[in-house]
C-alpha cells in the first residue's frame, strides 16, 4: 500500500502526463480489493479523485468498453482525475484473458480507438481487479506445476499478458478479513480492525464521539474482530452493521445486532454469540472460579476452613483475583475463550509466569492498601498487617513461591470452567524470542 500511494502521488503531482496509471488488484471475492486502493487515493487528493466502477464480466462487445473509456475522458475534461476499477478484467472475452490486448494501446499510449478515430484519454488511474486470480503470482502462472506452466504460459502470450504486465506500474494483493493462514497470518484482526473503523466512519458517522472513539460495546467489537471467519469475507462485515439497528443509536450495543438466523448468512453464529457473551459467561463463573482459587491456596497453606466458612473479606480477595485474570492473560498474549466441553490446561512459561506473579502480587498489594492493610513482619487480621506487602523484588523465596504455585493453577481451574486459554500470536518469532 505504501508502494501504491506513492505511486500515485508522483502521478498526481506530475504535470503534462500523457498514459493512466496502471494498477492491479488481486484478492479473494469480497476481501476488499477496491477499499483500500479508494482509500489511498482520497486520502491523497480527495477534492480531485472520482471513482468509475466498470465490470467487464457484464461487457458484452469494444463498445462497451469505448463507451467506459468516453465517461473517464468526461471526467478528465472536467478537471477531475478518474479512479477507474476495472473489475474482472481477467474474464474471459472472446478468449481466455480476451481483454487485455484492448487495455495494451490505452496503458500505453492514453488512447483509445473506436471505428477509425482515436481518442485521447487525459490524466486517470486504472485499477484492474482480478476477478479469476487471487493473487499477482497466480495471475502470471507462478503458482503451477512446470508441466502446467508450459501450456499457460503459451496462452498466456497469445492474450498479451505478458505485454499488460510491462504496462503496469504496480500491483496489490488484499488479503482481507479472514486469516489465511493459522501459523503465518497473525494480522487478520489488524485488518478487521482497519476495515471495522472505516465502515463505521462511512456507515455510522455518529457513532464516532468527539475524541474520534468509536462507541461500541466490547462484547460486540470482541465478536467482529475474533470470529473464525465471514462467510463472504469483508461484505459480511458491511452486512453486519448495515443489518444492525444502529440509526437512532448511541452506541453499538448487542442489543442492535440483527438475529440469529441473520447473522448465519455471514458467520458461524454460534462462535459469534460465544466471543460476543464472553464477558457475560465470565462474570457468571467469577464465583466458581473465585472458589476453586480458594481450594489451591488451602492446599498450599494446609488450611482447614472452606469456602463457606471464611470470611467475607477474604472471599472478595479470591474474587477480584478471579475477575483480574483474563487482563493478566493479554499481558502475556493469550485470551480466554468460552468453550462447550473441558479442554487441556495450558503450561505457562518462566518467563510468562514470571510476568503474572509480578502483576497479581502488585494487584493484591494495591487491593490489600485500599482495604486498610499495612506491611509488619507479623501477620495480623486484628491490626490489618501483613508481611507479603512488599516490592515482589523483597519478598522471601517462600512468599514467591506461594503466588507462582496459585498462578501455576489457573489455566486447570479455567479449563474445568469451561474455558480455553488462547495464545494470540501477533508477534512473529524473532519478536516473541526477545
């Protein structure tokens, strides 16, 4: 993208240019090729770019493609600077690719015939979508097997392919909002994120306050952002909104999502409903899972009183420890989520267990002080003093190893309350290794 708009800002800002510039676009249906070229080019001369849609799959003869080609003159005679897209150009037309030799003269030469007269074009930027090829690569052939290879790229060179690709200037492959791959692809929420703030400033202005934050429950943004995948790609996420009832609304809540059986044309709306109603079936077993913390720290300290027994105070601490955990988790790059059977409890490392005992031993000490508690080598309920209200760097070997053995259970309790912990591997290795 940065190549592209670079690109276009030397056109834009060069004087007396006589050919387009020409740009193709590859990419699954519905991943969003045109968006982002449009967003690019507005951004960089919005008073000054028009957009022209032209699907060539619907062409039925040169006419066609000469009236197409009179409405992007109009416009350059007006001062404007066509933004043209070219859908499909890779269709086929008459032959295989049977287009591109047509687009070879006007690339070229910013002309284009119709009968015996030829017609100057002006000042445009042609965007060729693919429609047949999901990628640059898979468009010129590369991805074949060379027994394969030998007779594409034969017809390949019968259509001018070859030609139309000396002509272009630059190309773009849009991935979209579906990850492509599990390992590799650990950007798709980047994308959805980016895809999800433009529809709603085009769709939903007044969702945006006057801090420029987008008003929308966490619930809802958790469900967009971490669905497994849209059936149709970006066009099921502009149906989601579309279909919400955001008009009169301040905020999106999930209250405004459209039904069930809706949201089934574009996600598995069972995964949807379990990332939208997280934070809900998390606050439902805060207790359980404050009672299974409990149980741990009575085996550490080889205490007798249960749960029913102790006191208020100290179910609260069990309690606000419970309600801490999923924000510690993201500090070391997992999340938690909801599943419908028990699944296997995941092993921390050093280094991450390290990070979690850092940050619930600090927790609890800012808990502790707010409630009146104050450090003395003595433990006293009586006069609220504890030896553990310490810098974690200061406290003893034995006081450490109590919060890692708690923390070292976490992921067993979550597991027998149903949830999974996620890792979220956003950062490539050599980032993780650091």
């Amino acid at each position: 993208y940065r190549s592209i708009k670079n690109l276009m800002w030397e056109y834009i800002s060069t004087h007396n240019t006589v050919r387009p510039l020409s740009i193709a676009v590859f990419g699954t249906p519905g991943s969003g090729k045109s968006f982002g070229i449009a967003e690019v080019a507005t951004t960089i001369a919005p008073k000054l770019v028009v957009k022209l849609n032209f699907n060539l799959s619907q062409f039925n003869s040169i006419s066609d493609l000469s009236t197409a080609f009179h409405k992007v003159r109009d416009l350059c005679l007006q001062g404007k600077l066509p933004l043209v897209f070219l859908d499909e150009f890779d269709s086929t037309f008459e032959n295989k690719l049977g287009w591109l030799k047509y687009f070879l003269a006007p690339m070229q030469d910013g002309i284009f015939r119709e009968g015996d007269a030829v017609h100057p074009i002006g000042k445009a930027i042609f965007v060729f979508v693919g429609g047949t090829a999901s990628t640059f690569d898979e468009f010129r052939g590369e991805d074949l097997s060379d027994e394969e290879k030998k007779d594409f790229l034969s017809e390949f060179k019968s259509a001018k392919g070859p030609d139309f690709i000396s002509r272009l200037r630059g190309y773009v492959n849009i991935l979209g909002p579906n990850q492509t791959d599990s390992k590799r692809d650990q950007l798709f929420i980047i994308r959805r994120a980016m895809l999800l703030r433009s529809l709603l400033e085009r769709k939903v202005p007044h969702l945006i306050n006057n801090k420029e934050e987008a008003q929308i429950d966490t619930g809802v943004l958790r469900a967009l952002l971490k669905v497994p995948r849209y059936k149709h790609e970006s066009r099921s996420m502009e149906a989601i909104l579309e279909m919400s009832m955001l008009t009169q609304a301040k905020k999106w809540e999930q209250s405004h999502l459209p039904s069930q059986k809706q949201l089934k044309l574009h996600v598995d709306e069972e995964e949807f409903l379990r990332y939208l109603m997280h934070d809900a079936f998390y606050s439902e077993r805060v207790e359980s899972i404050a009672q299974a913390i409990y149980e741990e720290f009575r085996k550490v300290d080889n205490k007798q009183t249960s749960w029913h027994h102790l006191s208020k105070e100290s179910q609260n601490a069990c309690r606000e420890q419970a309600k801490h955990i999923p924000d510690f988790l993201l500090k070391i790059n997992y999340d938690l989520l909801s599943v419908k059977e028990q699944c296997l409890a995941v092993e921390f490392t050093k280094s991450e267990l390290m990070v979690l005992a850092l940050n619930e031993h600090k927790r609890w000490c800012q808990y502790q002080k707010e409630l009146g508690w104050k450090y003395c080598v003595h433990k006293d309920h009586t006069l609220k003093t504890d030896p553990a209200l310490l810098p974690w760097e200061k406290l003893s070997a034995e006081q450490k190893k109590r919060t890692n053995q708690i923390i070292k259970s976490w992921p067993t309790i979550l597991a027998n309350a149903n949830f999974k912990v996620e890792r979220l591997n956003y950062m490539c290795q050599c980032e993780t290794k650091v």
